[in-house]
C-alpha cells in the first residue's frame, strides 16, 4: 500500500530525482561518527520548535501572567512539566552540538576555500542560537529572568554610539516591562526562527555547492599514493600537505543511519533529563528587589565570571570589546588563517589559539561553578514557606531547631518522621481531620502558601 501512494505521489511529484539530490551526496573518505554533529544540531531545533509551540498554547506573555502560566505549565497542564524540560535542556543541547560542530569544522580546517562562506553562515547561526537563548530567558518572568535581562540589556547600553539607541529599543522604554516581554516573546517565536531557518537553507546550499570537506592525510601518505600538488585541494607546501581522499561513499544508508542513532542518544539524554532534573522557577518577577543577584545559564557562566574580574574603566573591554574582537575574529578567521593546508599538525598558530580560547572558558567555567556550589541554595517555595511560618507566629508554639515554643510538637526534623506532602496540606486545611483533639486552629492561606509551608516541613530533617 505503502509503495503504492508513493509510486503515485512520484508519477506526480517526481520524487526519486529529490530523493537522489538529498541521499546520493558523496561523502569524501566515507561515512563517520565525527560527521553527525551537523545533522544533531538540526535535529534539536526542530525538537525546540516542536516543544515551543506546545508552550505557546498555554503562555501569556504579558507580566500579570506569564509567571502564573508557566506554574500552570508546570503543574496542571498534562504533561506539561516534561515538555517545558524537554525544551530547557534541548536549548542546553544545541549550545553544545553546535559548539562540538564549529570545533570539528575548525580542527578538519574545513573553513578554508573555498568553504569560507561556509564558515562564516555558521557563526552567525551560532549568534542567532545564543540569542535565542537570551531572548527565552526572559518568558518566565520570575527575579532569575528579570534581573538577568535587566543586566544583558545594561551591556548592550555601553556599547558607544549605538548602545543608547539599542537598550531603549530592547526594552520597549526605560525599564523593562510589559513591551519588553512582549518584544522578546516576538523575536523568540517569530523572528529567530525565520531567520535560523533561512540561514540553515543557506548553509546547505553553500554545502551542496562546495561539496564536503572530508578529512586530511598528511605528506607521506600523499606521496605514497603519488598524488603531485597539481592534484591537490589547494595550493600547499612542504611538511603536511592534506588532499581530498579519492574514495567515498553516499550520504545513504550508512551516514543516515549514524545520524539517526546520534538524534535518538541525544533525545534519550534530553528525556531522562527532562524526567529526573526539574528546572524551578524562582519568585515572580519584583523590579523593586534590586538586592537580586541573578545566576545566568551555565554556558553563559564562564562569561558571568570574567565580568567579576572587570571593573571601573576597564568594564567596557569585558562588556563589548571583547565579545565584539571575538566574534568579528570568528567570522573572519577563514581570512586571518592564510595557511592553505588543512592538517593540524601544520597549522601551530590556529591550534594555540584554539586551545588558549578553550582553556580560558573552561577555566572560567570551572571557577564560576565553584563558586555558585560552595554558597548553600535554598528552593524559593522553601523560603516563602519560612516566611508563611513566621508570619502566622507558628513558632509561637512549636520549635524548629530550638527556638519557639513549647506548647505544640518539636518541628526540627518533622520532614523525617512526616514524609508524604499531602498529610502536611491536609493538616494545614483541617488540623482536626488528620489529628484529631488538636487546638491548633485553621489559617486562612491560599494554595500556594498551603503548599510552600508544607514544602518547608518537608525541608526539616536531619540530613539535607
């Protein structure tokens, strides 16, 4: 049946000839593991896309609600909560897989001609993939979100000449409100992936164009096979000279097969993730708690600390110069490499630049890591749930770690011998239904505070 439909969809469509352009793609020296990076990339945009219009359906992107939509998300919506993790950490796994692509890219020396324009498409697809990560970051509109923003934003200003036109415009006004999420929810569902749509269209064309890099052999092999530099991909020297291996083999069926094992390992990992690894929102958006020090995601980190170590004067370097020399340097570094052979042996100076800048950034990483684990973090809905408790002069009669009253139970470890959340909530919606004889009385709290308290009962015990 199946072959059928698709011999009358081809009678119509012609779609061997399309099925050959996509499948029959030599690729020089065969099919290989290193060459899936590209096709993961893709692969996890599409899975943002698909997870980011479920969300669409149920967020508001005004500030009364986005908050409350996304804790809708969370806990009503079926599913709910796995999606938005799915989406999370898929943003967390296309940094990645477009980091491990570049690098790749960058050790075959695939950028050279005449692939530069290669090259130069994939930076700026790695630009737009950052700022959809900034971008997205805003949409929960908790005090990580805001604060974090508020902070990228104040970078953009002191970028000279075009900083005080830029910060206005991303913010809608003069402080960060309702224009301003609704300005990055438009650019995050609608602009980017216009745009990183287009430009993947673009990459492939030029890829079709050019054709594969394919990997490179040094001198003696090239002798051995008694290839002359006429025969060579570019012009070269003495020492390591690479050429274009001779044998190759289709795109189809063993490169589709290693790309399709890579997309469902990648997919497995996002998943138990996604299950295992939940994402808390902090509290709701305050602009008034300028006491907030927000943590970015962890790949923006390495970049989070270097701003620690950059003061006075000196701040622009680390808010702009810098990102800006990097950036332009990436793009243009087909050009500042002008050594045409592709072996890595043979080019010293792009492998020390490259080591240098990773050892830089996983050092900074590394730093910032530590830091943010040495300092104890509390769960919010843990501290609001303190505040509940003290607020209602709960420790009037019961004691947690020695202070309060005697009057009622000791507290202190009441998460060990009270473990399950639904006696706490129950308890706090009717004392008399789960002890009965009780003279605590009822307190008028909402959902919320009914479950951050118990959520703070839970958090009692004698091992964290």
């Amino acid at each position: 049946m199946a072959s059928r439909i698709y011999a009358w969809l081809d009678s119509r469509l012609k779609l061997k000839s399309v099925e050959r352009t996509l499948l029959d793609e030599p690729i020089p020296g065969g099919a290989s593991w290193i060459y899936v990076f590209g096709s993961a990339t893709l692969f996890l945009f599409l899975l943002q896309a698909v997870t980011g219009m479920f969300l669409a359906i149920y967020y508001a992107p005004t500030p009364d609600h986005a908050y409350d939509s996304i804790r809708f998300i969370e806990t009503e919506v079926l599913f709910g909560a796995f999606v938005r993790g799915l989406h999370h950490w898929g943003a967390s796994g296309m940094v990645v897989v477009i980091g491990l692509h570049m690098l790749q890219v960058f050790l075959y020396g695939a950028y050279k001609p005449p692939r530069e324009l290669l090259w130069m498409v994939g930076v700026v697809l790695f630009l737009i993939v950052l700022s959809f990560a900034f971008t997205g970051y805003l949409l929960p509109w908790d005090q990580n979100a805001y604060w974090a923003t508020q902070v990228g934003i104040n970078m953009v200003g002191t970028v000279p000449v075009v900083g005080d036109l830029l910060a206005p415009v991303l913010r809608g006004g003069e402080m960060l409100g309702a224009l301003t999420l609704s300005r990055f929810f438009a650019v995050h569902v609608l602009f980017l992936p216009a745009l990183l749509a287009t430009l993947v269209m673009v990459h492939l064309f030029i890829l079709r164009r050019v054709g594969p890099a394919g990997p490179w052999r040094g001198g003696s092999e090239r002798r051995k096979s008694g290839e002359t530099a006429s025969q060579r991909e570019g012009p070269g020297g003495s020492g390591f000279v690479e050429r274009r291996v001779r044998e190759s083999e289709t795109f189809y069926p063993r490169q589709v097969f290693m790309d399709a094992v890579v997309m469902l390992g990648i997919f497995a990992v996002v998943a138990v993730l996604a299950l295992t690894v939940h994402f808390p929102l902090a509290d709701k958006a305050n602009p008034s708690d300028t006491t907030f020090v927000p943590v970015p995601e962890w790949y923006f980190l390495f970049y989070y600390q270097l701003l620690k170590y950059v003061h006075g004067p000196l701040e622009p370097v680390a808010t702009w110069i810098l990102p800006a020399l990097f950036f332009l340097g990436l793009l243009f570094w087909p050009f500042l490499d002008r050594n045409p052979v592709r072996h890595l042996a043979a080019r010293p100076v792009a492998l020390v630049a490259g080591a240098v800048f990773l050892v830089i950034v996983f050092g900074l990483l590394g730093i910032s890591l530590r830091d943010l684990y040495a300092v104890p973090r509390i769960d919010p809905a843990v501290a609001r749930g303190k505040t509940v408790f003290a607020q209602f002069g709960c420790a009037g009669c019961h004691r947690v770690h020695g202070e309060g009253g005697a009057v009622g139970p000791d507290l202190s470890y009441v998460g060990d011998t009270r473990p399950e959340r639904e006696w706490h909530l129950r308890h706090f919606r009717d004392p008399q239904s789960v002890s009965p004889g009780s003279f605590m009385p009822k307190f008028p709290l909402t959902d919320r505070q009914l479950n951050d308290l118990a959520g703070y009962m839970l958090s009692l015990k004698r091992t964290p």
